[in-house]
C-alpha cells in the first residue's frame, strides 16, 4: 500500500524585515518542506488575513492547511511534531531545535543590533498605537 503525501498548502504570512519571520523561514528551508509565502503590509490592517478571519496582529502567521500558527516557538514545535518523519537523518531533529534556541539567545540580538532601514510614518504611528507614545526610532 502507498502512502499517501501530505498535500496540505503551507503559507507563511510574513512581512521581509521580520525577524520572526526571517527565523521561521530559515527553519522551513531547513525541513525542506515546501511553502508558498504571502509577502504582508509591515502595518495593520493585513487584508490577506483578514479575508481569512485572521485579526492577529503580529507576524509571521504559518497556515498548513486549515490550520493556523501564531507563536514563532509553536510554529518550530509544530514543525518538528509534523515533518520529522521527513528528516533523513535523526541530526535533522536535533539541528531544527537548535535553530529555535539559536535564534532565541544570538540571532535576535545580532539581527537587532543591525542599522535599521527608513521606516515609514505609518510603521511609527501603527507601532505607538499598540506600544504608547514610547515607542520611537531611538526606541528601537
């Protein structure tokens, strides 16, 4: 009997100066799983996900299938518990793992400490509605 592939889509919804986003697609390139991405406004509202009845705010959002993923670490547990029986070699488990705690102590702080980009005044006025008035560039 042939075992049936998974042929659920898996989108990652994501904006490109993410930094959870950027760790969830080294982690999905890692599984070579393959994945549609869905490029998203860097500000609310996200009209892809709001079709979807989506109204979470932060990104990156992993769907599989019908099912959608909101936490960065939830998004590698779920990874790891759906697409380890992909992983040729038993290091893979290991390694994706270790991308996640990687990520969490170095890769964060590395990627914050990188010169930021022009950030639109939309961007600035979406972030100080959810964070307050102290939220600024020098904040950053």
């Amino acid at each position: 009997m042939n075992q049936v592939e998974d042929v659920r889509p898996i989108v990652l919804f994501h904006y490109p100066m993410s930094v959870y986003a950027t760790k969830t697609k080294f982690q999905l390139l890692f599984t070579d799983v393959p994945y549609y991405s869905s490029i998203q406004p860097m500000v609310a509202p996200r009209k892809d996900l709001i079709s979807l009845g989506i109204t979470y705010r932060q990104i990156p959002i992993l769907s599989i299938g019908k099912d959608f993923y909101c936490d960065t670490g939830l998004i590698s547990e779920v990874l790891i518990d759906q697409f380890q029986h992909s992983f040729v070699n038993p290091k893979d488990l290991v390694s994706l793992k270790s991308i996640e705690a990687y990520g969490a102590k170095h890769f964060f702080p590395a990627y914050n400490s990188a010169p930021l980009p022009p950030l639109s005044p939309e961007f600035i006025k979406d972030r100080q509605s959810l964070l307050g008035e102290r939220f600024s560039v020098e904040f950053l």
